[in-house]
C-alpha cells in the first residue's frame, strides 16, 4: 500500500470535519423540529382549551370576540365546538347516552344567547337555531339566530320574548327575519312616562300607543275596531287609556253619529268632555244609563232593519260609541228585591247590553266597558262573551288572566306582571296581539289640536 501524500491527508481532515459539522448540524436541526412540534402541540392544546365549549359552556362568553381577533384555525374551531355542543345538548353523541345538560340558571350571561335554542328548548326540524357569527353582536345588543332545520317560526319566537328577556334581562324584540333566519334586537327601555303628542293621531284610525315591540304608534282602524273589554287592577291606566282613545274619537268625529261616556264614578272621568262637542255625551246617574242603552238597542233595531228593507250592509251615516268607565258599578243591582222597579230596570239594562253587544256591530255601535277584575261582581259572563277585544293591563290573579285570555304562556307578555301604562291588546277578530304602552295624558289635554 503507498503511503498517502500530505495532500491527501490533508483532504482526508477536511472531509472528516466537514462531516462532522454536517452531523451537528442535523442533529440540531431534529432538536429544532421536535421543539417546534411540542410548541405546536401547546398551541393546539391551548386552542382546544379556549373552545372546549362542550366542557366548559361558560366559555362561550367572549366566543364572538375571540373568533374575531383569533388565528384562521381557531377560527374555524369555534363555530365547530359549538355546532358540537348544541348537538351533543339535543341528543348523546355515545349510543344510549344522555343528551348534555347545562345548568341555564347558573350559566354566564355572556354564553346565554349562544344557547338561546336549548334553553326555550324551540327545535326546528331536530336542531337548535345556532347564534351566526358573521351577523351577531352580542355587545351592541344584536343576535341573529340561523334555523337550519326549517322555516322560522315568527309567531313562537314572540311568544318565547318574555323569557328571553328574563334570561338574558334586557327588553329584546324581533327585529327582523328571513325563512331561515331571525334577527333579535334589544332595545333601550321606554320611558316610564310618554307625554301625548298629538301628531300621533291620524284620519281613519283609532290611536292606542307605541307598540313595544316596534317602537311604533299602534293603530286600529276604525272600521274594524269591535267592542272591547278594558280591564286591569285599579291604577295601573285604564282610564288614562279611554282618554288616549277619545283623542282618536274627537279627531275623527266626523265618522261618528255619537260618543255617549258613562263613569260608574260618579262621573269624575268624563267630565271633562262634557260640553265639548254636540256629538258626545257624558253621564253618570244609573237612571240615565238604564235610559240610553234602552235608546240605543232601539236605534241598533230600527238601523238593521233599514238594512234589511234595502237590502244592504251599512246604511248608517256614522259610528255610535258607548264607552263606559268602571262598568263594575253598574254591574250589580243595588237592591236585591226582584220584584222591585230598581231591580227590573237593572234587569232590563243588563238584557240591552247584551242585544247592543250581540247585534250592534253591524249597526255600527262599539261599546268599550271597562272593569277591574273580570269576574262575574264586575261584569257578566254574558256580557263579557260578547266584547271580542280585551285591552288588558296588569290582572295580577292568574285565574283573572286566564279568563280573559284563556293560555297565557303564548302571550308576548305576562299580564299578571305588567308595568303601569302597559297594556295588552287583543282582538279576536283580527287575531291581532300586542304590547301597548299608553302615553299620559294630562287632563288639560283633551280637546284635538287646533
Ligand atoms: N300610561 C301611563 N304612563 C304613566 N303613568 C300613568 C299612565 N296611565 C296612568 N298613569 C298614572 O296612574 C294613575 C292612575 O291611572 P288611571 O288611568 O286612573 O288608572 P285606572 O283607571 O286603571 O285606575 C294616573 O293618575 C297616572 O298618574
Ligand atoms: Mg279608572
């Protein structure tokens, strides 16, 4: 074997080294890679940590924030774990488990509107109605609830408000919808007092209030307006709210033949629009009463059967309106003798108002009565059968409310609760419900503006 030159020693060295740097640098470039994947695993376990709504649903609270401000992948992790959660809360993921509870009562308010669905349990086509990240903001008060199971059922969302407004404690309303998807919205309170403006009056309808869930003057008009049953605990509005609706009479006046007002108070409600136009009427004095609805019946008789002879429906020149105030009053008959004069009388009362409230319709006669407690010491059953359109404010007895509104658990609102001012209309005819809140009309305003 020849002896190697320097040279090739030399080379040899060379190579030897040059290896061995190539072998560091390999072994620190695995140190390198097992590193990065152990930051990789924190970070994954980090993101799995923040979005594990399913074992820890509170974390759901700031879900919207994060989704925003977070990378691509959490991103996408989010609305997934919750799609995963609702399905898991609907049925168990394992054969023969349980689906997953949350304790609604005990979780944070900023994850509740993310299970709005579970909580009032309102599944469509078997899936919850999930909160839209792309169009919601919880902070600002905006919800948009997508319902991939079906078409959004409006009416059963309204219903459901009472609660949501408990669980969520702030006043929403449906601020729009499409057949997938429903908009919530919550609003500023209303004011616990709404002066009367009368520029809210208009031609042809009778103004109520602003509809509290529109925020918008709520209109009947005229010509559909039925006779209406007024009650509600004494003091919380209702005759504040006949002096709302004598407005709407007085501005439309000329629709009217008469208004004839009657308070069972001695008639401390009315006598302010006494004088004040040739076409209303105001009376206090049982005897009067007993008079005018005999009239009446007799003015109802003699326009059906001018129809009848022509032929035709409406053949009246205007509208006639008894409005009664605290109709309890009038309700009984003081003397119990039923042989007595006062007794037939009171008898005799009783049977008008039940011809005005079965036939007068179509005569264009409205009566308005209104009573505290819609029981039978206050106004008859018959009578109260024949007023289809309850303007309801607070009847804190459930067995009050129920009379008058039969289940209560589909009202948008519950009347055995409802704040001074607030009333709940509803008019079988029209099938029409609504949150009213009447503005205060202070008694110098009564006359229509000049
Ligand atoms: N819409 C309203 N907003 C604010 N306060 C009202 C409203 N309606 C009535 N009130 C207040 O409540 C009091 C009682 O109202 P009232 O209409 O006489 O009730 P009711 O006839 O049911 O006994 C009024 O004197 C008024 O101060
Ligand atoms: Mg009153």
């Amino acid at each position: 074997m020849t002896k190697p030159t320097a040279e090739q020693l030399a080379e040899a060295k060379r190579l030897i080294v040059a290896i061995e740097a190539k072998r560091h640098q390999v072994t620190n470039l695995k140190a390198l890679i097992t590193a990065a994947g152990f930051s990789v695993a924190a970070n994954e376990d980090e993101r799995c940590a923040a979005v594990n709504f399913d074992l820890e649903p509170n974390k759901l609270a700031g879900a919207m924030e994060l989704f925003r401000r977070t990378d691509p992948t959490t991103r996408q992790a989010i609305p997934q774990s919750y799609y995963f959660l609702l399905s898991a809360m609907l049925e168990s993921l394992v054969p023969g488990g349980r689906p997953k509870k949350v304790d609604f009562d005990h979780l944070h308010p900023g994850a509740r509107p993310y299970l709005l669905g579970p909580y009032l349990n309102l599944t469509v086509g078997k899936t919850f109605p999930r909160l839209c990240f792309e169009r919601s903001n919880p902070q600002r008060g905006r919800l948009t609830y997508v319902v991939t199971g079906g078409p959004v059922d409006v009416q059963l969302w309204r219903q459901h408000l009472p609660a949501v407004n408990e669980w969520f404690d702030g006043d929403w309303s449906i601020e729009k919808h499409t057949a997938t998807t429903i908009s919530l919205i919550r609003r500023k309170p209303l004011p616990d007092i709404i002066p009367f403006n009368p520029k809210w009056l208009r031609d042809g309808d009778l103004f109520l209030g602003i509809d509290v869930e529109t925020r918008k003057p709520f209109y009947v008009p005229i010509n559909e307006m039925t006779h209406t049953l007024v009650c509600g605990t004494t003091g919380m509005g209702k005759s504040n709210g006949l002096h709302v609706l004598l407005r709407s009479f007085l501005h439309n006046i000329d629709q009217f033949d008469h208004v004839h007002l009657v308070c069972g108070k001695g008639g401390v409600a009315f006598r302010r629009y006494t004088g004040i136009h040739p076409k209303v009427s105001t009376y206090s004095e049982p005897e009067d009463l007993w008079h005018l609805a005999a009239d009446l019946v007799r003015t109802m008789k003699a326009r059906n059967a001018k129809m009848v002879e022509r032929g035709e429906d409406n053949t009246y020149s205007g509208y006639i309106a008894l409005v009664i105030d605290e109709f309890g009053a009038f309700n009984l008959c003081d003397n119990p003798d039923r042989k007595s004069d006062e007794f037939k009388s009171h008898q005799a009362f009783m049977t008008a108002m039940m011809h005005l409230g079965k036939r007068g319709r179509s005569a264009g006669i409205r009566l308005i009565l209104t009573t505290q407690e819609p029981t039978e010491r206050d106004i008859s059953t018959g009578i109260k059968s024949v007023l289809p359109s309850a303007l309801a404010y607070r009847l804190p007895l459930t067995q009050h409310a129920t009379s008058v509104f039969g289940e209560l658990s589909e009202l948008p609102d519950d009347v055995r609760r409802m704040q001074l001012g607030l009333a709940l209309y509803a008019d079988s005819i029209s099938a029409e419900l609504a949150v009213i809140k009447f503005p205060i009309l202070c008694s110098e305003q009564t006359t229509d503006d000049p």
